[in-house]
C-alpha cells in the first residue's frame, strides 16, 4: 500500500516516477495485486502528468517477461503497427502493407488485435483473408515457416492482461497501454515501423523503441493526424538505427506520390474495410489507398534497406502495389 501513496503522491505532484519503481508498480499491475481504484488511479496520474520514457520502458519490459514469447526466429523480423487512437477510421494500411511484404518474401510476424481507431481491425482482416489466429509459440514458427507471415493475436501472447482489459474499458479514454502495444512483439521483430496519433508521442515511443535495441525502425505521426504516413501532406518521422534517432519530414511530393484527401482514406464501416483492402491487395482499388499502401511499404524497403535510397524504395514499393499479391494464397 505504501508503493501505491508513492506512486500516486509522486504523479499528483508532476513528477516522474523512477525507473526501477516503475517496474515495482507495474508488475503488481500485471499480477492483479492493485485494487481497480488504484489502477484505475495510476493511469490517468500517468496520463496527466505526461508519461516518461522511463516509466513506458519498464512497463514494457515488465508486461514482456509476462508474455509468451516467441524465441530463435531467425534473420530479419518485420512488425508494421500503429498505436491506433487516432480516430480516423482509416483504411488499415499496416495489414495491407505487412501482407504485401510476405508476399515479396520478408518475414513478417504481425502482432495485433480487434478494432480500436479503425472500423476494422487487423485481426478481423487476417481472418477473412484465411490466416489462423495462432495460440502458442510453436504453433507461430511454424506458420511463418510455412508463409512468411503470422498473425500474432496479442490476448493470445499476453495473458497478464486480463488484469489490464476491464480497467481499460471502465475508463474508457487513452492509458499508457495504447503506447505500449506496438512495443510488445512477443517475437522480437528487428524492423519495425510504428504509427502514433499525435505528433508528441513521436520522440517518446522512438526512445522506448531504441532502448528494445531494434536493427531499424521508425516511428510516424502521418500528415493529417494519422497514426501511418499518408499522402495527405508532409508527414514526421524519427528513425531508429543503433540505439540512434534522427528526425525528418517526409513529403510524398517530393517522391512523386499525388497529394489525396483525408476523406479518401476513410473506410466507414466493416464491410467496406474489407472489399477495399481486397481491392488493394489485388492490385486494384482506389488510388489514394494504393498511394498510402505504397508509401508506407517503401519506408519498411528503406529500413530493411533493400534499395539504395528512398526514392528507389518507393519506386518499388508503387510497382508491386500497382502487381498486387502473386504468391501468399488468400481470400481475395
């Protein structure tokens, strides 16, 4: 209980909280050791005051040694996801991305889960598509094995947060838990692009990312306030190498993508969701998606550094959009 004043008196103030009771906190949290009030209590302290680097480093080194996770995969690991949150009900540009580079023969280990910013999410996606939600590690290596790609369905690999989901509904708002999702691979991918929904988030979540010591990766606040690179105007990225960040802007203008309306991203509903990304992964569809798909799968060619510089990596990604999938079987 005394941990508990602490940490609450600590956050009321409009301090940070240490590294090592971070980790003291949060592994009660994830054992069920806090009363609903308490939990409930340390996410909106953290919120208010601003998470700290520190404090989402060790609430997600915490929630991984809790998780099931999947060992001695070898060679590059590419995971595409973004926080979510962003309220744009957006076409879900990760998935598509993610299947478009098992289908050009990278390994990709998708971790994700239902709906939560978009009107479908990439698990509702993978399930149409024909793809199994895998339960156990095993069960995992031997689906990327077989297609290089898996869907790691994240309350399959992180039974701790049972503790985690009813206080996230009761309260109803953003909690540090949607910056942590992206950061919580159970298969430890080495590339990773990650979305946020709002411009702040970007140097926090790069920092945490750099500290998981990834080969390269980025993280991107999209023109228009979306949680992945759009064409809609210039985006922000940080890039990650080496424990290293960098930032830049991206203008999709300057790589020959056309400029597109926020509107023409959006997928109202479900079954829209689904046609549309079908659409795309046929090599059909709207140009806008195509356009973002495009964008977002030659910023993952960079950091796996398949060409010599971005132009030739969207170059390539806009070819294979514009191919479509030719060798992952699907439901298309």
């Amino acid at each position: 209980m005394t941990l508990v004043k602490e940490c609450l008196e600590t956050l009321a103030a409009g301090k940070d909280l240490s590294y090592e009771v971070s980790k003291e906190i949060f592994a009660r949290f994830f054992d069920g050791q806090l009363e609903p009030a308490q939990s409930g209590a340390l996410l909106m302290g953290l919120r208010t005051k601003g998470e700290s680097e520190h404090e989402v480093w060790a609430a997600v080194e915490t929630a991984l040694k809790r998780a099931r996770t999947i060992e001695n995969l070898a060679g590059p690991l590419i995971d595409t996801c973004g926080t979510g949150g962003d309220g744009k009900h957006s076409f879900n540009c990760s998935t598509a991305v993610a299947l478009f580079l098992a289908d050009m023969g990278f390994k990709v280990v998708k971790h994700g889960n239902r709906a939560v910013s978009s009107k479908c999410g990439s698990a509702d996606i993978v399930e149409q598509l024909g793809f199994p939600l895998v339960q156990d590690p095993e069960e995992a290596k031997e689906e990327l094995e077989a297609k290089n790609f898996v869907f790691l369905f994240a309350p399959y690999f992180h039974p701790a947060f049972k503790n985690v989901v009813p206080i996230r509904k009761q309260l109803g708002i953003r909690t540090l838990f949607n910056l942590m999702g992206p950061l919580l691979n159970p298969a430890h991918p080495t590339h990773q692009i990650i979305g946020v929904p709002q411009k702040q988030f970007l140097s926090l979540v790069a920092k945490v990312l750099a500290k998981k010591r990834i080969e390269c990766g980025c993280v991107v606040y999209g023109a228009g306030g979306f949680d992945e690179l759009t064409p809609c105007g210039v985006n922000q990225v940080v890039l990650v190498e080496n424990e290293k960040l960098q930032n830049f802007e991206l203008d999709p203008g300057e790589y020959g993508f056309s400029l597109v309306q926020e509107k023409d991203l959006i997928c109202p509903t479900k079954e829209q969701a689904l046609i549309e990304q079908k659409k795309v992964l046929r090599g059909e569809g709207p140009k806008a998606l195509q356009e973002m798909v495009a964008l977002n799968l030659g910023m993952v060619l960079y950091l796996l550094k398949q060409e010599a510089d971005l132009k030739s990596c969207f170059d390539r990604a806009r070819h294979k959009v514009a191919q479509g999938i030719s060798n992952l079987k699907l439901n298309l």
